[in-house]
C-alpha cells in the first residue's frame, strides 16, 4: 500500500511540538442547527488529532467532534446543534493534540494520552 500526500514544497513539514492552528472558521447554516467548521493546520510530519468543542451561552456543550490521525491539513466540517438552540454568542474550543497509542497487544491499556500542542477559540453568533 501506498500513501500519497499532496505537500506544498514551499513549506516544511514541522514535528508534532511545532505543529499549530492557522485559521478556525465557522459558517452558521440558515437553519440555524448546523455549523460549518473549517481548520486548517501547519504541514506536519506526523498525523495530528484535532478535538472541537461548542459551548453555547449557557455555558452547556451543544455539539462536539473528534477527527483522529488527519492526514491533511485544511479540515471541513459539519457540526449538528444538540437540544433546544439558544439564540446567542457561542464559542468553538479547538484542541490540536496527538494520541500516545497503546502497544498493541496491551491487555488494559487504560485512557489515551493527549500531547496537546494547540488550543484555539472562535465566537460565533447563532439566532
């Protein structure tokens, strides 16, 4: 098998301590219930993980998502509302972060390890 990844030559693929969040984005669809989130990251050498988070202004989690291991840089998404929308500023928390996997084999491996190299923040107004 083989992998293929379409690298700008221009810029050099950093270790995963250097890696960061360029750009965060989010599009509020008209409905209201759905965000179009868009990332893009620094070229990496190592496939990063990406955690967001949407805090409505009640402070409650209205939607979340992981994407594990990318392997490219600029990420789209669609994230879906939870429960009653609540008209206001929301914020989406990135977390850029890479999983310490078990070996395999391991019987307990217990809870994945986060090296967690970025955080970013993005307000966005829904209703």
């Amino acid at each position: 098998m083989m992998d293929i990844f379409f690298v700008d030559p221009t810029e050099t693929p950093l270790p995963p301590d250097e890696v960061r969040i360029r750009r965060v984005d989010v599009q509020v669809w008209p409905d209201g219930r759905k965000l179009k989130v868009s990332l893009e990251l620094d070229p990496f050498q190592k496939k990063p993980s990406v955690e967001l988070i949407v805090i409505s202004p009640s402070e409650q989690q209205a939607a979340s998502a992981e994407v594990i291991e990318t392997m490219i840089r600029q990420i789209e998404l669609n994230l879906h509302l939870r429960g009653e929308i609540e008209p206001g500023e929301h914020t989406l928390n990135v977390v850029l972060f890479y999983a310490e996997m078990p070996e395999q084999g391991e019987v307990d491996p217990g809870p994945i390890q986060r090296q967690i190299v970025d955080t970013a923040q993005f307000k966005f107004m829904v209703g």
